[in-house]
C-alpha cells in the first residue's frame, strides 16, 4: 500500500504504456548521424537512425524524454494521448481552411511595356511605344466582375507589366471601379502597384495617397550591381528605385514600399553588399531569389549561367550574414527562411502560393493578361510568352470565377501539384514544409510533375531546408533568431 | 558489403550488376530506391526468381570506379530507408486515412437542397 487515499492511483497506473502506437510520419535523411520525421502537419523531431529504428520496432523505452517528446508532436501516441487523433484532425483543418476561400490575390497585367531591359525578364517585355501591349479598359471592367466573384473576404488587387505605371490611366480606373464595386461587397480591399519606380511622380503619390496603394518594386543590390542587372536606356534604374522608395515612404508611411532582389550570376559574390544595401535603406526583410526559368532568362540562357549548387552556397552565406546582423541588433529577416519556418511552426502555416499544397493555382492566384487571357499564376502567363499556353484558364471574354474554378485544365494542374502524390515528394519527410511548383515543372522537364532527381526546385527545397533544420538543431543562438521570424 | 546481395564490386562497361534479396528489401522499396537515384545511373530491373531480382546499374560514360562505388553504398542506405519507409506507411496509412476524413467530416462541401 502507498497510504494514498482509496480515490487516487498509484504513480505506476499513469506511465506511459510501452504499447504505442505509430501515427503516420514521414522522414528523411538530415546528414550522416540523424533523420527528420515530420508527421502530416509540419510537426517535426530529429532523430538518430538507431532511434528511429528503436521506435518502429517498439524498443524505444518509453520512459525517455524523446518519446515524451514524439507523443507532444503527435507522432506516436498510446492509451494516454488517444486525443492525438482529434487534434492532428484539427491542425490539419486549421492548415487547410484557408483553400475554402479561393482567391485572394488577383494579378492585373496592365501593359507588358517597358522601359527596363533585364536580362533576367522573365514576361518578355515589349518596347515602350508598342500600346497593342496595354490591357483595354473593356477587359479590366471583366477582370474587376471576376474578381468580385471571389469569396475571399481579403482581395489583393496587383498590378504587372511590363512597367505598370506606363499605363497609369488604366490602374486609376480598376482602382476606382473596384471601390466602387466594393461599397456594396464589403471586402478588405488592398492594391498593390509593382514598379521599377523610374514613372513615379506626384501624380500617382497622390493617387496612392487617396486610395492607400503600396508598392514593391525591385532592387537587387548596389548601384553598380542592380544597373548592371537592370539596364535603364539613358538612365540610372538604382537611383530611381532608390529615389521613388524614399518618396514613397515620405508620401505614404515607411512600409508602403517593399523591394524584391532577383540572383545573377554576378550576385553570387555580393551577397553581403546586397544584404548592406537593403539595410542602409531601411528595409527589415530581404528575399533571396534565385533566377526563374521563363521569358529573358531563358531566351538569353542566363537561366543556365549558374547552378543552383551556386545558388544554394550563396544562400546560405547571406543567411549567416542575416543571423550576424541580427547578432548585433540590426532586424533584418530573409523570407524564403520565414516562409518555411511559419510552414515549420504557425498553426495556420504560410500562404506562399508556391510552397503549398495543392500549388495556389489559381486558387491562390489569378493573374489576367494584358491580351484579356486568364492565367493560375504568374509563372503561367510567363510560359505562355514563350509559347506554352498550357496554364491558360480561359479568356475574359467569356469566363466567369465559376468557368475558371471548374475547368478541368485547372482540376488537372492542382492534382499535378500535390506532392502527396508525386513520385519521390509523397514519402519524404520535408513534403509538409514544401510544394510542386508546377509551372517550373513545366518550364523545365514539359511536365508538371517532373521528376524530382532532376529538379533544381527539389535541389533547392532541400538544401534550405536542411540547413534551416542543421541551423535550429546545432545553433542555439541561430534558433533564438530564427524563431523570432514566426 | 552485406549479406542480402551479391554483386562483382566492379565496375565494367560502366555497368554494375546487383542481385537485391526480396525477402530483405520489398520489390516496392527497390523501385522507390531507384527513381530516387535516376539523376546518379539507370537502374535496370529484371525479373524477380526465387526471392531475388537483378539489378543493373548503368552509370553515364566517365564514371570513375570510386564514383559508381560511392553510389552503390548510397543506394542501398537508400533502400533501407524505403523499406523502413513502405513498413512505416503499411501500419500507419489506416490511421492517415481516419485522420483526414475526421478533419473535413464538419465541412459542408455540398450545398444541399432546402
């Protein structure tokens, strides 16, 4: 007898039984010592192979502190942590729920001219007189019907080119006619305008100003950098970028103007002057890109001109001086690293178009064309300026939000986009944190699966992935700055 | 080199011939192992005969023998990945099943007539 009183148990009767069972898990090889296992919402513990092995063939003592640990992340559970099946059920209709509201982010492609001559392009660009290259307003009043037809109660209305400000007349009349519209829809409306900034003038800080338009545009380093990447006839595209930030941020608050960076090759030995630039201006956040393969890039083979072996040391050399300067107090936070570890942490994971499951698809994104087409992404129409209409969803002139919803082209892209069932993606153990991106697929191996082995997505996926869980496992101090990003 | 395959340990012809045993490796296992490995050589599968499949491995042209070697081993810590990987799936894909049909089974896909 313990001399406990008849209605308590002794301390026996509530360990753990050594019965468990296995909840499904995935994993994969972290380095030459230890595995990841991830179960189907993002849960993650790493683990030794002999532990692994232990676990399956239930000799894992179940008194260690790492079955405490397995049974927390819902990978294991026993007679004591039945409720393991209710809420994995839960955090997976958490992570999902927000599929049930379809589009959100609506892409206007409002003139495909442009001042700029990029290398890297990637929408084929056309000269600035070519006005065949600008969207009618008859098309974007059908875009505007479109996108109200959307039960997202949170529209983002962007508007591409080409240079969008080129055809400025055009963005007042969608922005005007979209409030319009939304005084009797009621949703939470935003505008975004991406611009190399060089057509900014008080005209459309006003504009902006009166109807809360933000902008991004692109910046990819230093000046003597960025202008060798974006070369500007008869101008300086860094001291316009530069300028119109400042403007921005005077006009409209300092965050109505975020800045993306895209990697040349000749990048790959700046990484830390590039990361400086962006903190000398003020940014808080930069996202590493690497090149896509569409329009210029392609064409020029810039594409090729590194590979992403290239790509993933430079990455991870800007990471560790991101980390540095955090270290001496400067905020700074790559996006790519807090994208996944928001996929690796939040309940809700992140809304990044390209790293879900299905793909965003034009359930994520629709983008219409200059030429009245509808497209599922970005990276659709920019296939099909090489050609490949293969991400078309319709045309304005006839398709509604129900039309393009149910086309089978679409029904056919998001199965193709689910890494769960995808060769080589739907038993690794870094599918909850990753996606398909099917129109890189499609832009590189004509196939929108792929094969993986031959993928510099999956190449990619997987370096980062690696080294962000290495870098939270290993650095203590790393990890304290890591989490703070999500 | 373990005890559930016999290969010659040589390369020859840029080819290395495998006999992978079934009742170590399921034949599942072996194919998932080699997709895996399609960006490293061509894995060449014949017929199965008494627990036992042949495999030929062709590496693309130039491939040193230290190479090929280094791929050999990764292929089969690869393959005993798969195989923990096909036993994992066969005793929790039951349980996967009942998790994703509990978590939509509140949601009302179908707008039903009134």
């Amino acid at each position: 007898m313990t001399g406990l009183h008849p209605r308590f148990h002794d301390r026996a009767a509530f360990a753990p039984r050594p019965d468990y069972r296995l909840l499904p898990f995935r994993f994969i090889r972290l380095d030459d010592r230890r595995y990841v296992m991830t179960n189907d919402v993002g849960e993650h513990v790493v683990v030794s192979r002999e532990q692994l092995v232990a676990l399956v063939k239930r000799e894992l003592p179940v008194t260690t502190q790492l079955y405490r640990e397995l049974t927390a992340k819902h990978l294991v559970f026993d007679d004591e942590s039945r409720a393991a099946l209710d809420l994995l059920a839960v955090k997976y209709r958490t992570r999902a729920a927000a599929i049930a509201d379809l589009t959100g982010l609506h892409i206007f492609v409002v003139t495909l001219r442009c001042d700029h001559s990029c290398h890297y392009c990637q929408v084929s660009r056309q000269t600035e007189d070519k006005t065949a290259f600008d969207m009618t307003r008859e098309h974007a009043d059908k875009a505007l019907a479109l996108v109200f037809q959307s039960p997202n109660p949170a529209i983002k209305i962007e508007f591409q080119g080409g240079e969008p400000l080129l055809n400025f007349a055009l963005i007042q009349h969608i922005v005007q006619e979209a409030e319009r519209r939304n005084a009797c829809h009621g949703r939470d409306l935003q505008f975004v305008i991406a611009s190399n900034l060089t057509h900014l003038d008080d005209h459309v800080l006003a504009f902006a100003r009166a109807h809360r338009v933000f902008f991004s545009t692109s910046l990819d380093g230093p000046e003597d950098l960025h202008n060798a990447n974006r070369p500007l006839r008869g101008g300086n595209s860094h001291r316009a970028a530069v300028d119109g930030i400042q403007r921005i941020r005077e006009a409209l608050g300092h965050d109505a103007v975020a800045a993306l960076m895209t990697t040349t090759p000749a990048s790959l030995a700046r990484i830390e002057d590039i990361i400086d630039e962006y903190v000398r201006l003020g940014f808080t956040s930069i996202f590493l890109r690497s090149l896509s393969p569409y329009g210029f890039a392609i064409r020029t083979r810039l594409v090729h001109s590194y590979d992403i072996a290239d790509w993933i040391a430079f990455y991870q050399r800007g990471l560790r001086h991101i980390l540095a300067l955090n270290r001496r107090g400067v905020a700074m936070r790559e996006e790519l690293a807090a994208i996944i570890l928001q996929k690796m942490f939040a309940p809700a994971g992140a809304s990044y178009v390209d790293l879900q499951s299905p793909a965003g698809v034009a359930i994520g994104a629709l983008v219409y064309n200059y030429d009245g087409k509808i497209y599922g992404s970005d990276e659709g129409r920019m296939l099909a300026e090489m050609g490949d209409d293969s991400f078309c969803l319709g045309s304005l002139d006839t398709g509604t939000f129900a039309s393009v919803m149910t086309d089978d082209r679409l029904h056919d892209m998001l199965e193709a986009s689910l890494p769960e069932s995808a060769p080589m993606c739907s038993d690794c153990g870094f599918l909850p944190w990753c996606g398909a991106d099917p129109a890189f697929h499609r832009a590189t191996q004509r196939d929108a699966v792929g094969h993986k082995a031959f993928s510099a997505f999956c190449a990619k996926q997987m370096a980062v992935l690696r080294h962000l869980v290495t870098l939270l496992e290993d650095d203590p101090e790393a990890r304290r700055v890591l989490m703070s990003w999500v | 080199m373990d005890g559930s395959r016999e290969h010659d340990g040589t390369l020859s012809n840029g080819e290395i011939a495998l006999v992978i045993d079934l009742r170590s490796y399921r034949l599942t296992a072996v194919k998932k192992a080699a997709y895996r490995f399609a960006d490293r050589f061509t894995a060449v599968l014949g017929s199965p005969e008494h627990d036992r499949i042949p495999v030929v491995l062709r590496f693309a042209p130039g491939i040193t023998e230290t190479a090929a070697q280094a791929h050999v081993r990764q292929f089969f810590q690869e393959l005993l990945d798969q195989e923990l990987r096909e036993h994992i799936a066969g005793e929790t894909n039951a349980v996967r099943t009942l998790i994703l049909a509990h978590a939509f089974s509140n949601v009302d896909l179908i707008e039903r007539d009134r």
